[in-house]
C-alpha cells in the first residue's frame, strides 16, 4: 500500500497565529494611550488646584497685613470714663441706661491732654445717649453705632473727626475707638 502524500498546510493555519500579537499591540498602545491622558489630564487638575491655593493664601496674606497695621511696640492707651446714668428717649414707658466705657487713644501723652477737655467729652456723650431710644440700643449693631457716633462727638471736641475707611482724607481726632465696659438697659 501506498501512503498517500503529505498534503501541505494551507498558508490560513499560519496567519492565524500572526493576528493574535497584533491586536495585543493595538489593546497595549490603547492603554498606554488612556494612561497617558489620565496622567496629562491630572497633571492639569493638580495645576489648576495648586494656582488656585497659591492666589487663596496670596489673598489671605493680603488681608492680613491690610489688618496688621499697629505698631504692637507701643500699646494703645484707654483712659477710662466714670459711669453714665441716664434716661432714654420714652418710647414704651420709663427706661435707663447705665453705661461704663473706656476712649481708645494712641499714647498716653494723648490720654493725659484729654483729661483738661473731660467735662466737654462727657457732656457731648450725655446728649448722646439720653437722645436714644431703648430699641436702637438693644442689638450689638445698635451698639456698634453707639460707638460710633461717641467716636465722632468726642472727637468733635477736639475740633476732628473719625477718619472712616472710606474717607481717608479726613482728619482723625485722638480718639480712635470706644469700648463699653458694661451696658445695662433697665
């Protein structure tokens, strides 16, 4: 018998191994591909992120050394006043005001000259206060008004006025604020 000759493999069974590496060549370009642009795409955030801190603390450092303008090398000076009693302005029967409060000057050579002008100070604050009304004085911004307007009537007397934030052109008296020690409406 005869064996019958070998029959030759068709070129197909040998370009079936050959498709296999290439598609895993197209599937490792494909993920590098996606690595690389999440890597460029957080590269940015991380950036934008990182601007965004740096203009936040520039912000911040700004704000402080707007409000860091005293020289902390020389207190300031409090010249306290005697207590004030008064009446309020009738609005729902008889009220008073009892109010103890300190003037902030800038050095105490300008606290001891404030002293000759006392009686003038506590008589403009005595108009003041008699002149409010009970409900004005009840809420904290009441009282920062209150501060307020002492500031520029003390002030008044020294013939100057509070220089505001927004008028920095005009001339500030030697008072420069006004803390309350104790407020009691009755």
């Amino acid at each position: 018998m005869a064996k019958a000759p070998a029959t030759p493999k068709p070129e197909a069974a040998e370009a079936a191994p050959v498709a296999p590496p290439r598609s895993k060549k197209l599937l490792i370009i494909a993920i590098a591909l996606v690595v690389v642009v999440v890597l460029v795409l957080g590269g940015v955030a991380g950036l934008l992120m990182l601007k965004k801190s740096k203009s936040a603390d520039d912000e911040h450092a700004e704000d402080v050394a707007a409000t860091q303008t005293f020289d902390l090398s020389k207190p300031p000076t409090f010249v306290s006043l005697e207590p004030f009693v008064v009446n309020l302005a009738p609005e729902d029967g008889e009220r008073y005001l009892q109010v103890v409060l300190a003037l902030r000057v800038a050095d105490p050579k300008t606290g001891e000259m404030i002293g000759g002008f006392m009686p003038a100070i506590r008589h403009q604050i005595n108009l003041l206060l008699a002149g409010k009304l009970p409900s004005e004085l009840a809420t904290p911004a009441g009282r920062e008004t209150l501060a307020d307007e002492i500031v520029e009537r003390t002030n008044g007397v020294f013939g100057g006025k509070r220089a505001k934030d927004s008028d920095a052109k005009a001339p500030a008296g030697p008072i420069q604020s006004v803390l309350f020690n104790s407020f009691i409406i009755q």
